[in-house]
C-alpha cells in the first residue's frame, strides 16, 4: 500500500525500513508534521502514518480524504491529536499501537524521579566544570516515600513494580482498578486523598476531555508543600501556568516533565539556533528544580523496533481486508 508517512526523523526511517523489508509497502517520507496545510502532500496516497504532535483535526481528515486516505496509521498509543468523529464521518479508519514498550516510558519516569531527587543533571554540569561542591546537592531517601500514582494502567503499573523495588509506599488513582497493582499492596484511593498524601506523583492517565488539566491551581493546592511531580503522559494533563505559580510559591519541589501542552512547536526538532517564543516555557527553563526532556520517555531501540513492526502490520491487515484489533473508534471512546 502506498503511504505518506509525516513527522518522519532518520530513526523512524531506519526502523520503518527494516520492518517493512517483510511486508513491501510504499513508504513515501515527509519531514513536515501532518496538519491541514500539509495534508496535500499525502494526496494519492490510501494512507497516512502520522505521529504525536501532528494536528489530524477534522479539516485535515476532510482534505485527506479528498485525496484519497482511507486509513490513519497512528505510531503512537495515544490518539488524542485525532478527531475520531470527523474521521468516522469520512470512512476514515484510524489505527495505532496500543503497547509498544511501556517498559520504556516507566523506566525513563524513575529516572527523571531519581535526577530530580539527586539533581544528577546539575552535579553532570559542576563536574564537568571542575566544580566538585556538593552544597545544594541534597537529596532524599526514596526508601519509606509514598508516591502516588495517577492512572495505573501498563505504564503506571510498571512505575509502581519499580517503585515497589525502592520500598516506597505506594497510592493509586484510577477509574478502573489494576489487579497486578492490588497483588502487589498498592493503595486505590481518592484523587484528592492521593494528592494530599503523596510527596511523588507521576502521572499515567491518558489525555481526555476529563483529565485535561487535571493537575490545576485547585489540584495542586491540594499537595504537599515541596512535592514532586512528574509528567510522561501527555502536556496538557497539567495546567503549565498554574504550575509554574506553585513552583514560585515553592509548592512544587520538583517538577519533572518529558511532556509540555504546547511541545508541538518545540520537540522533536533542533531549535538551538532559534529564538524561542513560547515565554512559558522559558519560564519553566529557568527553575533549578525543573526537569525536561523532550518527548524522548518512548526512544528505545525496543520501541521503535515494536512500533515500526505494528504500524506495518496494522497497515498490512486493513489492505487484506482483515480485522483490525488496533482500531480505534468514537464509539470506543465511548465504552
Ligand atoms: P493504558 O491505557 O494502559 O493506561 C491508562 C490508565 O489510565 C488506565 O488504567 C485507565 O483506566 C486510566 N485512566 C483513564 N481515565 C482516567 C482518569 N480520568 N483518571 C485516572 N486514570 C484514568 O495506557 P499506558 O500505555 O499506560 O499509557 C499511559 C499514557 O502514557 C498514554 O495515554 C500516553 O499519553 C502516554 N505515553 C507517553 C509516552 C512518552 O514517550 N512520553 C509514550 C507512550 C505513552
């Protein structure tokens, strides 16, 4: 089948190649990321394979399907950046991969957790520097924390099997409970009971209508003074100013971000030589206890290898007529 692929880096390419040795697909790669101004490009093409930080709104399914896409093939878990509805009004099929390796995401959380704690990335630079003070340096027994969990499905229950390993105590947040979390003596509880016990809380819930910011002035003021926070999910879980007030009050003590709401005019690309214009993330750049990466928690050669290999055959089963287990639809949505 012929596909444009967006948003596509020398990694992708790499993985996407080597996967498709097996399944002798069209592979056309576009730099740019798929959004209604670029949506031309894949005209011709019967699909798109597209990924987190491409804007798939309902103009672009409509010009997409103009030209002729019959299928939106997702490298991504979360679907949040795709107008299911608009997508089901144009018989437009979206797929995606549901799992990849969410031992990559729940592995780069703890490390973000342990930088923060032992500020690994300030001693990284005083060292490199000749500098070998250890004033300001001070950190914290993670043996004996409790740490919440908000959202406790493949990722946040690995996070908790990690942190189990520290011997942290742990709480949990989620609509539906986990059995691997209740074997291992996690704690279900309230949101705000969790928010008000927790000195960490890493967050794992999707990015829906009913967790968009979640994490807000009101929410925040719930927590511990000096808490942690950590984002590997998706940006918008949090308010981004309202935590940036909390970490001037010093509310937050550490804030630990692989993900930012606005991060679709940032990551991915080097922008070293550009001036900046989102002031609130600068803002954020200026703390000393604030730690970002860009969007990297999923960049393990096991991921990548796993995402090339599903997109593919989610791509390959639609062209077969075959059923299509990674679909997802409003009405899934729904249940
Ligand atoms: P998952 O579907 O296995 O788990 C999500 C959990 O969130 C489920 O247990 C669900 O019941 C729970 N949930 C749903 N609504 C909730 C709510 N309102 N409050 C609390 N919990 C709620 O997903 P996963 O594979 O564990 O991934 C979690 C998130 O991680 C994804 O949604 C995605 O946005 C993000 N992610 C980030 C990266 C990265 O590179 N940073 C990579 C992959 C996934």
């Amino acid at each position: 089948m012929k596909v444009a692929v967006f948003s596509t880096k020398s990694y992708d390419r790499e993985f996407l190649d080597t996967a498709n040795a097996k399944h002798g697909h069209e592979l056309v790669y576009f730099e740019p990321h798929l959004k209604e101004e670029t949506s031309l490009l894949a005209s011709g093409f019967e699909a798109v394979c597209a990924f987190v930080n491409d804007r798939i709104d309902a103009p672009t399914v409509d010009k997409l399907a103009d030209g002729g896409v019959r299928l939106i093939a997702l490298r991504s878990a979360g679907f949040n950046h795709v107008d299911l509805a608009a997508a089901k009004k144009r018989n437009v099929i979206v797929v995606r991969v549901p799992a990849y390796s969410p031992y990559a995401v729940a592995e780069h959380t703890v490390g973000l957790i342990l930088s923060l704690n032992r500020k690994i990335h300030r001693s990284y630079n005083r060292v490199r520097e000749g500098n070998f003070s250890i004033e300001g340096l001070l950190g914290f027994d993670m043996h004996g924390r409790t740490v919440g969990i908000v959202g406790t499905g493949k990722i946040g229950a690995l996070v908790a099997n990690i942190l189990n390993g520290f011997g942290c105590q742990l709480l949990a947040y989620d609509v539906f409970s986990n059995p691997d979390c209740a074997a291992l003596g996690i704690k279900y509880v309230s949101l705000p009971q969790l928010l008000a016990a927790s000195d960490i809380i890493t967050l794992h819930c999707p990015l829906m209508p009913e967790t968009h910011h979640i994490i807000n002035e009101e929410t925040l003021g719930q927590m511990k003074t000096g808490v942690m926070l950590i984002n590997t999910s998706r940006g918008a879980l949090i308010d981004t100013k309202a935590a940036i007030a909390a970490l001037k009050s010093g509310k937050i003590g550490y804030l630990g971000l692989d993900v930012y709401e606005q991060e679709q005019d940032l990551f991915f690309d080097n922008l070293s030589e550009k001036v900046i214009q989102d002031d609130v993330f600068e803002r954020l750049l200026t703390f000393p206890n604030v730690l970002i990466t860009g969007h990297q928690a999923f960049f393990t050669k096991n991921a990548l290898s796993s995402i090339a290999e599903t997109t593919l055959t989610n791509i390959s089963d639609f062209e077969q007529g075959l059923s299509l287990k990674n679909a997802v639809s409003v009405e899934l949505l729904k249940s």
